[in-house]
C-alpha cells in the first residue's frame, strides 16, 4: 500500500528562520511554529495548550520565509511529516526527530505586525477615488424572484 503524509499547521514563528546551505549547494530554511488550542476541559474550564512544530523549507521556498518572516510572524504551512535518525556523537545513542517539511506556505495576520514587504492589509492602499455608487438603488426590500440566478 502506498503511504500518504500530509500536515496542514497555522501558528506564528518562535524564533527568527536559520537559512543553511548544503554542501551541494542547495538551501534550506529551519524555523519552528508555535500552535495554540484552546478548549474546555470536563469541569466546563477553558485551557490553553500549545504545541511546538519544528519545520523546514528547501530552496526558494525556505529562501523567502527566511528574508521576510521572524519571529512572530503568522504562517500557515502545509508540507509532510518526515523522521530523520541519527546517531548522538557525544553520547552514542540512536537519536530521531519528525519536522515538516514544508511544500506551501502562506503568510497570515497583519503585515504591519509581521513586517512583510509586498503585503498589504492597510485599506488605504486600494484607491477608492474612482468609486461610484449608484443612485437607482431602490429603498425597501428586494423581491428575490426577480434575481435572475
């Protein structure tokens, strides 16, 4: 049977993005996202829990999450789950860790907060001055038959 892994994860970044490159020459961001859930436990008490994600994005993808997110910032992130092992060279001992490995990603909330160029949730950016509004707009209510979809 074939597998299937997919994650789909919106939080805010806990640290600013590290970019590496690979001794072949490819790039590869590592950040880690921050999840919150809040929900009621069985006494009816709402609680707060959060989970920690560790995520990596390769080449063009990991070079622009690098140059416009820091700390804070709103993303959503989708990619696959991915287990890497290795062996501790201090201690000896078998080591592993699952991240994901981010295929999509968009940037989420405020831009002004996330201090993203080229995004832009300030109205004043759409210019308005050309706008008109009808003046054949009938006052009271609207006969939905005559609607014609």
């Amino acid at each position: 049977m074939r597998g299937f892994s997919k994650v789909v994860i919106a939080g805010n970044l806990t640290r600013d993005p590290e970019l590496r490159t690979t001794p072949s020459g490819s790039s590869v961001c590592g950040f880690s996202v921050a999840v919150n859930r809040v929900y009621r436990d069985s006494s009816g008490e709402q609680k707060e829990s959060v989970s920690f994600f560790d995520c990596s994005a390769w080449n063009k993808l990991g070079e622009t999450i690098n140059q416009y997110a820091k700390r804070g910032t709103g993303v959503l992130i989708s990619g696959r789950l991915e287990q890497r092992s290795w062996e501790d060279k201090t201690t000896g001992q078998k080591r592993s860790r699952v991240e994901i490995v981010v295929e999509d990603f968009n940037f989420i909330g405020n831009s002004r907060d996330n201090n993203i160029a080229g995004a832009s949730s300030d109205d004043s950016a759409i210019d308005t001055s050309d706008a008109s509004v009808p003046d054949d707009i009938p006052e009271g209510e609207i006969d939905l038959s005559e609607v014609p979809f």
